[in-house]
C-alpha cells in the first residue's frame, strides 16, 4: 500500500504532516500555510513585542524618524501606517484606538493635527524605509 493511495483519515493527515514514516518507509510531508500568522516575532514574547512597537511608533511620530533594524522598521511601518489611518478618519473611535496604540497625549495630538492635511491625497505608503552606514542600521521616516 503506498502513502498516495492510504484513506484520508484524521491519524493520516496528523502523522503525515509532521513527516513521520508510513507503511513502506516513504514519509510524504504537506506544505504548512501561514495562515493568520501575520506580524514578525522577532524573538520576542508578545507582551515585550507590542510593548516595543507602541513606543517605537510613539517615538517614530514625535520626532518623524528612527533608526532601528531592517525586520523592525518594516514592522514597525505596518503600525505607523495604521496610526495615520485612523488620524485620517478623526472621528473620536479612531482618537480612542490611537490613544490606546500611542503612549503620550501629545504623539496623539500631532498625529491628529499634522497628519490628515499632510496626507490627504495619499492612500497608503506613508513611511519609507531608508537604509543608512552599514548593513544593520535603517531609518523609518515619515
């Protein structure tokens, strides 16, 4: 009996997919999809991963750059981008979200003030990576 012809059982799909041997010594693998897994864990635990990414994004809108690593800035895009959506709406819910995001009041109000007249024609894409010296060290700049 060969692995392609074994009936679809739940045992099968569960031994299968971590690539353990079947009848006659064949192993037959499935690709694993990224399903839901969306964010970079940089080796983090989670509590200390959005801990540093509220105060990178809180400091990246203070003073409108920060020099960070490569797989953090391209992280860290996802959340500016996210903070200038919502100050793009301006509606109280969307305040209340940054609020939440952002770790001082007044990161918020230049947020809500600067932001949606200086990117108002602008869809998307309002950061830019920028890489600088050497291989390790890139700027986020808004």
């Amino acid at each position: 009996m060969t692995p392609q012809s074994l009936p679809r059982t739940k045992w099968f799909l569960r031994h299968t997919s971590l690539g353990q041997t079947l009848c006659l010594g064949q192993t037959r693998s499935f690709a694993k999809m990224k399903h839901g897994v969306a964010m970079r864990k940089l080796n983090r635990d989670t509590a200390h991963r959005l801990a540093m990414f509220r105060t990178m994004v809180t400091q990246l809108i203070e003073h409108e750059r920060i020099t960070t690593t490569l797989p953090k800035a391209k992280e860290l895009r996802r959340w500016a981008d996210k903070i200038v959506g919502l100050a793009k709406k301006g509606d109280l819910a969307a305040r209340r979200a940054a609020i939440a995001i952002l770790r001082s009041p007044e990161a918020v109000q230049k947020a809500f003030i600067h932001f949606p007249e200086r990117y108002a024609t602008r869809q998307g894409g309002y950061t830019r990576v920028l890489k600088v010296r050497s291989m390790v060290t890139f700027i986020v700049v808004f």
